[in-house]
C-alpha cells in the first residue's frame, strides 16, 4: 500500500503539471491586460513599469515557470514564514492580483474560512444524513421509509440549489423572518450570541447544500446497499446464525461502502464549484464569490491560482479515495 500511495504521488506531480499547462495557456490566450482596471490618466511610461513590475511584459514560456514557481515554492514559503517567523521568502515575487494589486495567497486565506465553515458544515451534514437513509431504504426496500427517502432525494437532486436557495429566503427570511438572507461576513464569534447568530445566518446555505449532497450521497448507498444485501456471502453469514445487526453494519456496509467513498471523496473538491451559485444567493464572501469577481475583473492570476487549487484537490482525493479502497476491502491491495 505504501507503495501504491508513493507511485500515486509521482504519477501525480505530472499530470498536475499539465492541467496547470492547460489552465495557464487558455486564461493567458484569453484577452486582458493587467492595466485594464488602470484609470487612463496613468501615463503609458508608468503603465509600462507597472507591466513590468507583474511580469507581464515576460515571454509566456517564462511567465508560466515563475507562476509555477511562485506557486509551489515561494506561496508555501510564505505561509511557512507566517507560522514560524522565518524569512525564507523575502524579496520573492509572489503571484499578484491584478484587481487588487495585493498577493492572491493572501486574498484566498482571507476568504477560505468563510467556505469552510459553509461548505464543510453543509458536507458534513450531508454525509450525516445520507448514509444511515441511504442504508436504511435499502434494508427496508419499498417500504414507506424508502418511499419518501427516495422521493425527497430525487427533489433535492433535481431541483437547482439557487432554486431552493432562494425559496428558502422567500419563506424562512422574507415571510418568517428567523434567518438573515444575507451573510455576515464580518461577524466575529466572541460569545454565544454571536455563536447563535452564526448558526442562523449559516442554516440556509448550509441546509441548501446538504440537502443536495444527501440526495446524491443516499442514492449511491442505497444502490450499493441493494447490490451486496443479495450476494451470497450475506445469505451465508445468515446461514451462520450471524445476528442481523452483525451482517448489516459488519459485512454489507463495509462492502457497500467502496463505490460510496469515491462519491464522498471526489465530492469534497467539487462542492468548491458547485457552492459558487450558492454563495452569490446567500452573498458568502467565499470562494466561489471570490472566483466570480475576478472572471468579471479580468483578474487572470486570480482564475489561474483558484482553478489550478480546485485541480489539486481533484486529485488529491482521488488518490485519498484510492488508498481507503484498500482499508475497506483487504483484498484490494496495490502492492
């Protein structure tokens, strides 16, 4: 397994060498200029130092090794020198934001919180929901639980998100008045009022997005479930005189659980892209709000680095779902 894992991480580095190709040759063939959002009073002299200041008066062979660079060596110097008061990377160029003149490191550690706390919460709530009814409505196949355990799924796998998202605002914010319709992103939890107020302006969103995983997660589970429940090596364990409880949760869910670890998994890194509509409904000042500002800017750096994250995560725990394969069935062994 170890093995397996090191020759995974080598494969890795080039095929996240060449998503980062493709990213940077598409957004630098793109049309922009760095001095696009620069008020025409600037004299062309100053535009040129500016130009050059970013790199962007370099050859595009050159621009695309200092991004490289810049991202996998100097960023994580930087966060290295935060935590430990070092100064490995002083006097580096960093990648710069073309809209704010600041580091997009900087930006992005300013805005992750906010979608952590969203996007985890929602995740997490989604997963918690989904394997207990997704196991369930397959033990108890068409009965009145599987019935609306399924009818609720395919709602909320069908339905958009900014479709709910915004119902739930019309009834629960506008007609009620219980949760606030806009985020605050500048509260700050210093005590349990806070705390609750935290906790009523996360409800939506949260409740958005985890209704939609569920839906998606459920329907893996209880597939997977149906499936193993009729091997024979469950008839087997019940022909041992193996409690129900024993053959369910010891022998068919960990079988059952395989295909599912790829979903959850690979779930993790796209709920990144797939929160985007959601923050703008509910006005998180995530990410996905984050990356849509800079596409409006123009902000190439910015799309570059937020696309090239959402790649290595991508991979990252396609690799993490490959090695609990392993864990779940000892007879998936790479080595």
């Amino acid at each position: 397994m170890l093995t397996y894992t090191l020759r995974r991480l080598l494969l890795a580095i080039p095929t996240l060498l060449f998503i980062s190709l493709v990213i940077f040759l598409l957004l630098d063939l793109a049309p922009g200029d760095p001095m696009s959002q620069v008020p025409l009073t600037v004299p062309p002299e100053v535009k040129a130092k500016m130009r050059e200041a970013l790199g962007a008066d370099q050859p595009m062979v050159v621009r695309y090794l200092l991004w490289l660079k810049q991202f996998f060596v100097i960023e994580p110097l930087h966060v290295i020198d935060n935590l430990f008061g070092s100064n490995f990377a002083d006097g580096a160029q960093r990648i710069v934001s073309w809209q704010s003149r600041s580091p997009v490191a900087d930006t992005i550690a300013e805005r992750l919180p906010q979608t952590l706390t969203v996007i985890g919460c929602s995740y997490l709530l989604g997963v918690a929901i989904a394997l207990p009814i997704g196991v369930y409505s397959a033990y108890r196949q068409y009965s009145w639980f599987d019935q609306i355990g399924t009818f609720v799924s395919m709602v909320g796998f069908s339905v958009p998100t900014f479709f709910t998202g915004v119902l739930l605002i019309v009834v629960f914010s506008v007609n009620l008045g219980w949760f606030p319709s806009i985020y605050d992103t500048t509260l700050q939890v210093t005590d349990w009022e806070s705390f609750g107020r935290q906790v009523r302006q996360m409800a939506m969103p949260v409740a958005v997005l985890g209704l939609y995983n569920a839906a998606q997660i459920s329907r893996y589970m209880r597939s997977s479930m149906l499936e193993n429940l009729s091997q024979d090596y469950v008839r087997t364990a019940r022909a041992k005189g193996l409690s129900e409880r024993a053959v369910v949760l010891r022998h068919v869910l960990r079988n059952s659980m395989i295909p599912v670890v790829t979903v959850i998994a690979m779930g993790i890194p796209t709920i990144f892209g797939g929160a985007i509509i959601t923050e703008q409904v509910f006005k998180v000042n995530g990410l996905g709000a984050l990356l849509i500002t800079a596409i409006y800017a123009n902000d190439i750096p910015m799309v570059q680095t937020l696309t090239f994250i959402f790649a290595v995560l991508i991979v990252m725990f396609n690799l993490v779902a490959d090695i609990l394969y392993g864990i779940l069935d000892p007879r998936i062994r790479y080595d």
